[in-house]
C-alpha cells in the first residue's frame, strides 16, 4: 500500500470502523455540549455556570488519566474504549430521563444533577483517550500514520461540525427530548462499531517494574523530549487561554442574538475549519517548516479569537471561527504525527495519558478559566486577554524550543 495514497488508510477495513466509532462518538459528545450548555444557561443565566460544566468534567478525567495510560499499556485497548463507550451510553440515558416530568422537576430545583452525570462521564473520557490513541495506531501501518491521523482527525472535526449544528436543530425545532435521544442512539451506535473491530495483541510490555514506576517512565519520556512537550505545551494554553467555547451561549444570546439554533452554528464554524484544513492537509501533506508552520498557526489561532470577540455580526463571527479552527487543525494533526511517531509503541498509552491532560482536559479548563474570566472582566474582554495570552505563549515557545523551530519534517 502506497504512503502517497491520499486515501490508503481508508482502505483498511478496521480503521474504518475505528473512524466511523469515533464519528458517532464525536457526534454524540458535541451535541451534548450544545445541548447541556444550553439546558444549564437557560437554567442559571450564569456564566460560571457553564464553566462549572467544563471543571465537572475535567477533574475526573485529569485525575485517572495517568493510570489510565498505564492500564492502556498493559490492557487490550479495545476492552477499555468498550467499557468506557458503554458507560457514556448511561450517562446519555440519565440526561434523557432529566427531560421526563420527575426528572425535569429534579434539576428545576438544582442543577446539581446534571453535573454529577458530566462528572461520571468524565471519567469514562479519562479512560477512553488514551486507549483510542494508542489503539488507531495498531490498525495501520507505520508508513501512513500521517494518512491515518489526517483522517481520523478529518473525521472528528466532521463529526464536530455536524454534532454542535445537528444538537441545535434538534433542540431548537425538536425539544430536548429528541435531542438527548438522538444522542443516547448515536452512543449505542458507536458501541456497535467499536465491538466490530477485531481485538489487537498489546505491543511487548516496558521494562520498568510497578504501576508507578510505569507512569513515572511515560512522564519522563514526554518532559525530556523537546519537540513532544512544546508541541503539546503549544496546544496546552492556546486551547487554556485562546478559545471561547464556554461563552459561546453568550455571544449567541446577548451579542449576536441567534438563539440556540445560532449557538449550533457557531458551535459548529471552528470544525468547519478543521475539516476543510484536514481535506487540504490530506492531499497536500506537510513535507517541510514543520515546526515553522506550527507556531505561526498557534499565533493565527490566538489573533483569530481576539477578532471574533469584538464581531457584532453574525456571519463575521463565524468566518473567524472558522478561520480559527482551520489553524487549530494544523496543530491537531502535527501534534498527533509527532507523538505517534517519535514514541515507542509500548509507551503510547502513558504519552497519550500525558497528552490528555495537557490538552484533552485544557479544553474543560479553559471552559471555567473563561467562565471566571467572563465574570470578572466581561465577556469580550475575557476573550482579547486569552487571545494576547496565546500570542505570549508562541512568543516564549519559538524561544525556548529550538527544536521545534528549526523542524522540517517528521518520518
């Protein structure tokens, strides 16, 4: 099979139901954050509200993250994504019954519920991270890692274009009770496929003895790899400080005045982005600047959020996310390439474990680092300091990591 092949890793059976779980997957959990941070701001009228949504998902998922990666090193992987897809099919089925009249009165009183459903499935995606990133690489070649990251990013950022639009629509012409439904089925059906790939043998185990001296050796490898960690230090804090995710409920109701339907598509535009860059990325690969490239997409990310937050124009605002996760994308698929290709495959799990807190979870923490930020500072100002946050970040990056500037290329 040809590593020029645009399309080489779609050609293998198993990696295309990988991707097709992962497409259900995305699209159920996206369309529940629509879903979710609309039910919770209409509840609250709260900023910080829909921060606490963000910090109720991340401190599970921060906490069982490195022995998640341990356990995804030393246990089949697809066991692990199984049992984790299954238990984010109870979480969605808890919310569905929130939308029935004894469960509506429930959170009518206290929102509390529906937080303790985000914390539960927060440990299942603490789990099912690094498991999935380290089991996509056994489905495939060494020779087209880049073809298949490219996909199966392409395929995330699809499904995370249609999840945010899809819950908006639903919601908005449905109810929320087709909306958490239709979530519910599209978690089911993940599971479905999940369970149709063929288990793979674990790769032979690391040397080092004991849990956490396991841990202790994936850390090390990640802290004491330049390009590793200012690639994934890079993502860290321009997802941290850069993005508006969390306030997008805002933006949509108080400034550009679009409703829930709106909120979908602005949930929507960055993955527009993301998807157009990976079909481009897919056909032209990134051969040489590497690290270059990376940086001064970073800084466009940073520059693009800090526009968006002063557009009082609907269709402005969404071509700056879109423009916003069309650098993003870049990030995405360097990152991914760099970590599966410079990592041992019997430390990909504890690499991964690490990369998941870095960035998996900045994406939850940003979300109440913008919910504070918001309330301190207001909703546009909070957004221009995350941006000037980010530029400061690629500043002090391209300084302190020449070997990520210098990067030509990865094989």
């Amino acid at each position: 099979m040809s590593s020029s092949d645009p399309y080489a890793a779609l050609r293998i059976r198993d990696f295309r139901l990988f991707v097709l779980s992962r497409l259900f997957i995305t699209l159920a959990i996206q369309m529940q954050g629509v879903i979710v941070g609309w039910q919770i701001y209409a509840l609250t009228k709260d900023p910080l509200s829909l921060g606490l949504i963000g910090l109720a998902e991340a401190l599970p998922a921060i906490g069982v993250s490195l022995y998640a990666g341990h356990l995804a090193d030393v246990v089949e992987r697809k066991k692990i994504i199984v049992t984790c897809v299954a238990v984010l099919a109870l979480c969605s089925a808890a919310l569905l019954y929130f939308t029935t009249p004894a469960g509506a009165h429930l959170i009518s009183q206290n929102t509390l519920a529906i937080y303790a459903v985000i914390f539960v499935s927060g440990f299942a995606r603490g789990f099912l991270s690094p498991a999935n990133f380290s089991f996509m690489p056994q489905l495939v070649d060494r020779s087209i890692y880049q073809n298949a990251i490219t996909w199966n990013s392409t395929i995330w950022e699809g499904a995370a274009v249609g999840g945010p639009m899809i819950g908006g629509l639903i919601y908005g012409f449905g109810g929320i009770t087709a909306a958490y439904s239709a979530d519910a089925f599209l978690v089911v059906a993940a599971l479905v496929c999940y369970l149709s790939i063929p288990n793979r043998p674990l790769p032979p185990v690391s040397a080092e003895q004991g849990t956490w001296q396991k841990i202790k050796a994936g850390i090390k490898f990640v802290f004491g790899h330049q390009i590793i960690l200012s690639a994934i230090s890079l993502d860290l804090f321009a997802v941290l400080f850069g993005g508006a995710v969390a306030l997008l409920p805002i933006f949509a109701d108080e400034i550009l005045h679009t409703g829930e339907i709106g909120l979908g598509f602005l949930r929507s535009a960055p993955a527009i982005g993301a998807v157009l860059m990976a079909v481009y990325i897919t056909h032209n690969p990134i051969k040489k600047n590497i690290g270059k490239i990376l940086l001064w997409c970073v800084a466009g990310f940073g520059l693009s959020m800090i526009a968006f937050s002063l557009s009082t124009w609907f269709w402005v605002s969404m071509a700056l996310l879109v423009l916003s996760g069309m650098f993003d994308c870049v990030s995405v698929i360097v990152r991914g390439t760099l970590i599966h290709t410079l990592t041992p495959e019997n430390m990909k799990g504890r690499v991964a474990a690490v990369n998941s807190m870095f960035i998996g979870s900045s994406n939850e923490i940003g979300m109440l680092e913008s919910g504070v930020a918001a309330r301190l500072l207001g909703v546009v100002p909070s957004v221009i300091f995350g941006g000037l946050m980010t530029l400061g970040v690629v500043g002090i990056t391209a300084w302190r990591a020449p070997a990520l500037r210098a990067l030509q290329q990865v094989k």
